[in-house]
C-alpha cells in the first residue's frame, strides 16, 4: 500500500474558505478592500530595488550562510536595533523568508512521533504545520511557564503576536528564558513584527536583560517582509545559539536551501537603512489611526492590538458573521478561527493596503 499523503497530517489551508466572501466583497460598485491576508503594497524602497538590481549578475550558488557581508549586517542590525552584544557569525543564520523555517525547523531539528512543539493558543498557523510536518505533536498553550515540560522540544513565542497583536513583556520573556533553559526546551522567538510598536516597545528575546547575554537554548526569528516591503524577496535570518544554528547550517546546506545572491544583497541594504522603516511606520500607523476609529464607531471593540500589522476586532459575534456582513460592503478580513478556535469570535483587519483603500474602507463603515 502507498503511503498516506503527508497533506493528510496537516490542517485544511484555511484560505480556501474564505473564497465565497471574496468573490462577495469583489462584487461592490468601488471594488474590494482586501484587509484578510498581510501582504504588503507599498513599494519596495528604492535603495533595496537598486542593491538588488546592482547585483543581478550572480552567476555562480550563494551561499547557505550568506555572504560574510551580509552576516556582519545581522549581527551590526540586532546590536544596534534589538540591544544585542557579543554576536559572532557563529550566531547568524539567513533563511528563504521566515516561513519556511517555521515549517521545517522541527524536520530539521530531527524531532518526530514522540516530541512535543508547543506555540500560543491564538496563532500564525504555521507553528503547527511545522509540527505536523514532522509527525511531532502540536500543544498549544495560554502561559509557555505552565506547561508539562515532557517531551516538549521547541517553544515558539511570537511577540508582536500575529493575530493579536499582543506584545509579551520583558519580564515575561526573561522568566520564559529562564524556564525553558531550566527544562531544556529550545525557546525559538518569532519577531517579525517587532519594529511596528503602536502603543508598545517590543523587546527581543535577543536583548540582555531578557537572555542573561548569553544565546545558549535561544533563537530569534527576523523577517524583512513587513519593516522593508520585502514579502516577495524572501528575506529573513536566525539569530542565537550558535549550536543549534551550526546544525541547521549542515542540514540547509544537504538541502540547497540558499538566500538568492541578489536578495543577500538587498537585504544589507535594507538592514543599513532605517528611513525607510520609520516612512513605513508612518504609513501603518496613519491606516491604523483611520481604521481603529471606524471600527470602534461600528460598535467592533479593538483587543490588545498594540503592536503588529493587524487589529484584533469583535462585535462579540461568530466570526464568520462579521465577514459575511463585512464582505457585503465589499470589505474582506480574515476570521479569528482561522488562528485557533479561541478566535471563533474575533475577526483580524490588517493594516496592508493602500490609502485610497483604506478610505474606502473607511467610507463604507460609516456610511
Ligand atoms: C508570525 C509570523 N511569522 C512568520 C511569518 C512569515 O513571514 P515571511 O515568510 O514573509 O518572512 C508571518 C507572515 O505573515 C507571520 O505572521
């Protein structure tokens, strides 16, 4: 008998669900605002496109771990921007967009039947497709501290959360640090939003005070999708423990999982440059300011939401709800389920789309 497809482990892709309210929100007279997926639509700033450009003629493979230039970038950005000391290359580990290392660290890190990977009870899906990728078990947790540490080999955290937008304190990283090393677990820490802080400072597990400037049993996880526009560079880096990133450098290189050399390129010229992040910021921030307020004049209550791309809204109905009387304005989020079923009566509005969009949007709540 063939064996059982590796896609029946995994969950149905949820997107396809939400089909039927795109094609209704696509209906409306002025076109469809499409708040569901985070992908960004401002330009890519044009020193990147030119770093990019200006390395086109790239004949020969990049490297796994990246350029000694580019490493030198991500050790110089996370001294500079998340507080780290010390950072040898040793530390660094550039990935093809943050997605695939989420999925396929557990596979990498040889975890299988038997172990445990455990991530927020809301959740970016992917932390347990990456679980179940690897045939280990999911486990979701509410406080990473209160969980049974049998068997769990790899804790997520992610702050700024996607979907909620929640930011965990330093404190609160410091004690998981100090748990998790207390019990063994690999801490791994996904903070691809933390430079977009509304109504907090998001710190990085990465940051003395939180890891005891020592990086032994911590990872970070860096996108430059959302601070540079960058979703479609693929364009992302580990930083930490240079045990656990020496490994998965041996394993990355068997399997040819190479950074493109022009995408190398931009990313230093991306990771040299904050202008353009904080001219970014200021857009969000601005598309943020106009949809908080329609939605709270709706009567939707806006829930933690202090950092991240998104709002985490509700009218304290199901969620699927929400969408249908939304995409009836021609306006499509994404529902809370989508992120565990804690979210069954949240809806996630991202702040990702242009400012003409957003008016509409905007115009259409309040009309
Ligand atoms: C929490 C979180 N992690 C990782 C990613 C993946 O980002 P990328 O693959 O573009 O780096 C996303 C994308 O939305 C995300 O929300």
């Amino acid at each position: 008998m063939p064996p059982a497809p590796v896609s029946d482990r995994l969950p149905v892709f949820p997107w396809d669900r939400l089909e039927p309210y795109k094609t209704a929100a696509a209906a409306h007279a002025d076109g469809i605002v499409d708040l569901s997926v985070g992908t960004p639509v401002d330009p890519v700033p044009e020193l990147i496109q030119r770093a990019l450009a200006q390395a086109s003629d790239s004949p020969g493979y990049p490297t796994v771990w990246g350029t000694a230039a580019l490493r030198d970038a991500i050790t110089g950005w996370c001294e500079r921007r998340l507080g780290a000391r010390g950072l040898e290359h040793t530390n660094v580990l550039p990935v093809v967009g943050s997605k695939e290392l989420v999925a396929w660290l557990p596979t990498q890190l040889g975890l299988g039947p038997g172990d445990r990977v455990a991530y927020p009870r809301l959740a970016y899906p992917t932390y347990e497709v990456g679980a179940r990728l690897a045939g280990a078990d999911p486990v979701v947790y509410d406080s990473p501290t209160e969980l049974d540490p049998d068997g769990l080999r790899l804790l997520w955290l992610n702050s700024p959360s996607n979907p909620t937008g929640r930011v965990l304190g330093q404190d609160e990283l410091a004690r998981t640090v100090a748990w998790a090393r207390e019990h063994g677990v690999l801490l791994a820490s996904d903070e691809c939003y933390l430079e977009l802080g509304w109504e907090a400072d998001p710190v990085s597990v990465l940051h003395p005070d939180v890891c005891g400037g020592s990086y032994e049993g911590v990872l970070a996880l860096h996108s430059l999708s959302k601070r540079s526009n960058l979703a479609g560079y693929r364009a992302a880096f580990m930083v930490g423990d240079a045990a656990v990133l020496g490994e998965l450098l041996q394993i990355r290189k068997h399997g040819g999982m190479m950074t493109p050399a022009p995408v190398q390129a931009a990313t230093i010229a991306a990771l040299g440059d904050d202008t353009h992040v904080t001219e970014q910021r200021e857009r969000y921030a601005a598309r943020r300011t106009a949809l908080r307020g329609a939605l709270a004049a709706q009567g939707f209550r806006i829930e933690h939401s202090e950092a991240s791309l998104y709002l985490w809204a509700t009218r304290d109905e199901p969620c699927w709800d929400t969408v249908g009387d939304l995409s009836k304005r021609g306006i499509l989020v994404a529902p809370g389920d989508f992120y565990g079923v804690a979210g069954e009566r949240f809806v996630r509005v991202a702040l990702t789309a242009t400012d003409e969009r957003i008016d509409a949007a905007v115009r259409r709540l309040s009309a």
